[in-house]
C-alpha cells in the first residue's frame, strides 16, 4: 500500500490535481518544484532540478512511490537540445535514485506528442491507422516527441533494473472544465483543421490525476505505456465525418460512431481500471 508519495512537477497543471487527490485520500506527499509557490498541500516541498540527484535523493525522503511530472511540456519555447536533455536527464534521474532508494511504484508522464503527430514539421501529418493504440508506429521529428519516446525507453529499463512497475501515462491535451477545456472546445469548434493533428482530444485535469494514482497500484516488475483520453472528442461534429475531411487516406481499424475519440484506451481500463468521468458538455 502506498503511504507517501514524492511528485516531481507538483506546482504544475497536473501536479496540483495530483496533490489535491492525494490529500483527498490521505496519502502523505513530497513535492519537488523549480520554485516554491508557498501553497502547496505537500508534507515536504523541495525547490530544484529533478535532473540533479541529490535534489532528487532529498525529495524522496520516506517516499514508497513517485509520479514524475516535472518536464518542459512542447517543443516551442525552449531550444531542441534543452528540450531533449532536460526531460530525458530528469526522467532518468527520477527513477534511477527511485530505484536505488528502494521504491518499486512509479507513474510518469508522457504524450500523445509520443506520437510525432503533434509536432512534426510535415503540414498535414496522418496517423498510421485509426485509433491510434499504443504499438501504432511513431512520426517523431522534434525534440519533445523524441523526449517522450526516450523516456518511455528509460522506463523500461529501469523496470529491468530495479525490479520496479513504471507505467507511462500519454496525456493528451489537459485542463480543467472551466479553466482550459471550453475555450479550446469553442477553439475547434469554430476551426476543426487545429484539431486534427491531436484528434480533437482531451482529458480532464482530475482525472489526469486519478489516472496517475492508479498507476501506483500496478504490480511489478515491469513497465507499461498506455493512451489516456476522455471517450468522446471536445468538438459537437461525428468523428468519422472529421476523419473522412481531415485524415482521407488513414484506415479505420472499426467504427466510431458519434463523437467517439479516435485513441483506443482499451489498455488503460484494462490495466488501471480506467475511464474518464470528468467529461464537457459538446
């Protein structure tokens, strides 16, 4: 049973619901942030890198598991190489002094930006099939979308190495309700075409949160990747209509009747028992 929980990125998006969820079920934190906001609900907050490993050892202090958030989130503002190397170094370093601390628990984030669909310089980039799943084949061309792919790699081999369960969570677009999610609805709503290089996907920031604490419950050793998104898309047309316009030439493994999200989350309700709940009015 896991009793405390050190989370990496805690002043994030993502970071916060985590936090909020893990006080709602009495489990202790730890958190590690770049700077102390000074409102965090954490029992420990540590104000450094997650790529440096004494920061990391410090915020791991009687911690039985991790959910590593903290990484730089698009390839947009940073340079490439900062990108790649800031993200991959922190993941590495995260579960490797995770490991050597003895915790056997960890859930990390990564993407749908794993699939290169996001962030590619092509103009109208096509999954391979639809719905995307995780063994479709990557289109990575940029610097996060490979951070992400490296650090699923690293949790396999940390899963190897320290015996430990390392699930990774791809994310899609995350928000709260009010907060993120309508305007970005009303966004491709109006323009579809924004929408379709990520599916006109989304998932609500508590269950982002939920879905990590679920992962901490999976037993090892070994390391997993699964897709997470809400089960319908944020925008009010039929979602086979969206992919005949936006996607022509893209085959469809089945149906998806409605406004069906086109990522097949089989994986994540097979593995964590997971399903959306928190879901937008389209």
């Amino acid at each position: 049973m896991v009793t405390r929980v050190m989370v990496t990125g805690a002043a994030g998006r993502i970071g916060r619901a985590v936090l909020a969820l893990l006080a709602e079920r009495g489990i202790e934190t730890n958190a590690l942030v770049l700077e102390d906001p000074g409102d965090l609900t954490a029992r420990l907050v540590i104000t450094g890198d997650a790529a440096d490993p004494k920061t990391v050892r410090a915020a791991l202090d009687g911690a039985d598991a991790v959910i590593h958030l903290a990484a730089i989130p698009s390839p947009l503002h940073h340079g490439a190489g900062e990108v790649f190397g800031g993200n991959t170094l922190a993941t590495f370093t995260v579960l490797e002094e995770a490991g050597r601390g003895g915790i056997r628990r960890a859930a990390l984030a990564s993407s749908f930006g794993v699939t290169g669909l996001p962030w590619t310089d092509e103009p109208h980039p096509h999954p391979a099939y639809l719905p995307v799943d995780e063994a479709m084949p990557a289109q990575v061309a940029d610097a996060y979308g490979l951070s992400k792919q490296t650090d699923e790699l690293t949790a396999r081999t940390m899963a190897r190495r320290h015996h430990m369960s390392v699930i990774c969570l791809r994310y899609p677009f995350v928000g709260g309700i009010d907060e993120r999610l309508r305007a970005r609805a009303d966004q491709l709503t109006a323009d579809p075409a924004a929408g379709a290089r990520e599916l006109w996907t989304y998932l609500e920031v508590r269950d982002a949160a939920r879905a990590a604490l679920l992962a901490l419950g999976v037993p090892g050793p070994g390391a997993h990747t699964v897709h997470l998104c809400a089960p319908e898309t944020l925008v009010p047309f039929p979602t086979e209509e969206l992919l005949r316009r936006y996607h022509p030439a893209t085959p469809l493994r089945r149906p998806l009747p409605g406004r069906t999200a086109p990522i097949d989350t089989t994986a994540a309700r097979r593995l964590l028992g997971f399903t959306a709940r928190h879901l937008l009015d389209v």
